[in-house]
C-alpha cells in the first residue's frame, strides 16, 4: 500500500507523528506538505495536492491533517473519485473503508489528540472495503458526482 499525507501549519505536528507510523507500519509514504510547521498556509492546497495523488492512481490512500479534519475533507470531497472521511474515532474509520471505500482520511489535530489519531490511522490502513451491498452504494455516490459535475 502506498499512502499520501499532507497537512496545513495546524496539522503538522500531528502529521509528523502519522508519518512516523507509516514508517513502523511498513507503509510506503509521501508527505506533500507543508514543511513550514507553524507558518501559515492554506490547507485546500494540500487537500487537492493528496486527492489528485489518490484518484490519479500513484497512491492508493491518502491522509490530511488540519485543525478540525473538516476543512480538508470539504476540499478533498470536490475532487471526482475522491470519498474523503473525517474521522474522530476507531469506529468510524473502520465503517468508512469497509462501508464507504474511503480513499482518503482527514484528522483534525484540535480535535483529537495524537494517541487516538495513531489509533485511528491504524484502524483505517488495516480495513478493507467490504463490497456488496455497500459497492452499490458507493457507485451511486460516483453517479451523483457524474450528475453533478464534480470537477477532475
């Protein structure tokens, strides 16, 4: 598996421990940002720059970080083929890639601290999605994203 990870200037610290647990893991990585750590940036920057990594093929799952998780999902989400999931929980992480196929996870550092973040990264590389019934599903999300005109 191959994972992309990016961050704004709030999510970078917390995206310095993931990338640590990618390492641990075994995961084959590449962070895209920011390297600034607490100078300000925009995160629908980072955002796009994992979800085009993601649906182009070159990763097969992406992580971003930012204050809240939100902003970056609401970004990642305008990318056609991306089904980015914020996730404050073990829970849901594990019901977004079994459920939903989530190719994306988004964490926000004030929201969640680090322990349950690693926890939660962890959950989310280790669950597959489960097909059937939810691969109907999912398709149906990719037929509104096609009636819409969710741009590439």
């Amino acid at each position: 598996m191959k994972v992309v990870i990016g961050s704004d200037h709030a999510g970078y610290d917390l995206k310095e421990e993931l990338k640590d647990v990618l390492k641990e893991e075994g995961v084959e990585f590449l962070d895209v940002g920011t390297i600034n750590g607490d100078d300000s940036v925009d995160y629908p920057d980072f955002a796009e720059m994992v979800a085009l990594k993601v649906v182009g093929g070159e990763y097969d799952r992406g992580v971003i970080v930012c204050g809240t998780g939100v902003g970056v999902a609401i970004a990642a989400n305008k990318v056609k083929g991306v089904r980015a999931a914020n996730c404050n929980e073990t829970v849901s992480a594990r019901f977004s890639r079994e459920h939903n196929d989530a190719n994306i996870l988004t964490l926000g550092s004030r929201i969640i601290g680090g322990a349950v973040a690693i926890e939660i990264l962890k959950v989310w590389l280790a669950a597959g999605f489960e097909g059937g019934r939810h691969a109907r599903r999912v398709e149906k999300i990719s037929m509104i994203e096609e009636r819409a005109g969710v741009s590439e």
